[in-house]
C-alpha cells in the first residue's frame, strides 16, 4: 500500500534538501528504522523528483529512487532518467512512499491527482517492453509513463533492476527485487499538471546561462 503521500510545504527544508535525493534521505530518515530488513514490509521504497524535474532546465530528468538495499543490506540511493519523473510530478507529486507487501501482484496508478492500487496478475511475468506496450495500449495513452521491473525483479534476484521509458535503468542495489518482494508490478504515471513557474521570466534567464556554460 502507500503509506504517505507528503504535501510539503516547509520551504527552508525544500532549500536545504532541493527534493529528490536530499528530501527522500530526510523523509526515510525521519520516518523510518533503518534496522529494519529490506523486505520487511514496512521497509519503504522512495521515488523522488528534484525540484526543477518537469521543467526543461538541463539535466534536471534524473528521478532517485532510494530504499534499503537486499543486495548490501545498507541505505541505498540509485536513479534513473528518462520520462517517469517529469511524468510524476504532472501527475502532481513530488514523491511517493511505498510501504507493505501485496499478497497477489499489483500495480500503482497515478492518474491526475486520483490514486488506484489495480491488479496485475495478467502483467507478472512480462518484460518492461511488452508491459509498457500493453498498458499504454489499455490506457489508449502513449504519453504514459512506466517505472516497473521484469522477470528477474519479480523472482528476487538481488542484481535486478527497476525500468523507466522501457530503456532506463536505476541499476544498482538491487531495487527490483525490492519491487518484486512487494509484489509491485510496476508504477504508472499519467498527468496533465505542467510545472507552474514562481517568477518564469528569472528562470528562463538562468536556464539559458547554465545552457551557455554547458
């Protein structure tokens, strides 16, 4: 299930922790023992966008996955690009927490502000390609995006990886048997919410000094 899904509004925690990596340590730090097993089912797993993700500022499309890793048996932080961050903060989130473990296998779709845990016997046993296809195909929504895991993830192989745009892989520390010790097929975005800009004029003038430097 999900445990939280945090509204944060404290705008010194979001200077000090910039999102992603630094606000999902805060958060799994503040909220959770990490004495815990990596598959107990309180265990989290933390899928965190930065705070420029969604925009088209450069190098802003990395999303952070961080969790208790069944490979190391350490606080882990890996990420992975392609579309699923900025397809998460459409969908109106910054990040999401995921806790607990499934008794059949599921899935989690972020659909615009309304949140569904769907079925996904039909889908286990699928590679991220034809899994993709087939929801994107069932949505009749091209634009969605997929974070999921494949076969190796669902049967706890300990090297296995967590999928996003089909091609991307958030590869270290084992997330996807993390995934698959959930049950959790996958997470689905889809979202129309595009990222409001405070002042846009002063962000469009940074982003094209940093464009030039790069």
């Amino acid at each position: 299930n999900t445990k939280s899904l945090e509204i944060i509004t404290n705008k010194d925690l979001i200077r000090k922790t910039l999102g992603g990596r630094g606000l999902g340590t805060y958060l799994y730090l503040r909220d959770y023992d990490l004495s815990l097993d990596p598959y107990d089912e309180r265990s989290p797993l933390i899928v965190a966008t930065g705070s420029l993700t969604g925009t088209n500022f450069p190098s802003s499309g990395r999303t952070s996955v961080i969790f208790k890793s069944p490979t190391t048996g350490s606080f882990f932080k890996t990420n992975v690009g392609g579309h699923f961050g900025a397809g998460l903060k459409w969908a109106g989130y910054d990040l999401i927490i995921v806790t607990g473990k499934s008794e059949h296998p599921c899935y989690i779709l972020l659909s615009n502000d309304e949140i569904e845990i769907k079925d996904a016997t039909s889908l286990w046993g699928m590679d991220n390609r034809t899994l993709s296809e087939t929801l994107r195909e069932q949505f009749r929504d091209d634009s969605m995006e997929i974070m999921s895991i494949g076969p190796a993830g669902e049967n706890k192989v300990l090297f296995s990886s967590i999928h996003t745009s089909i091609y991307n892989a958030a590869a270290r520390g084992g997330g996807g048997a993390l995934m698959g010790d959930k049950k959790l097929k996958c997470i689905a975005v889809r979202g129309k919410h595009f990222v409001q800009y405070f002042d846009h004029e002063r962000f469009q003038k940074a982003k094209d000094r940093i464009s030039q430097k790069m």
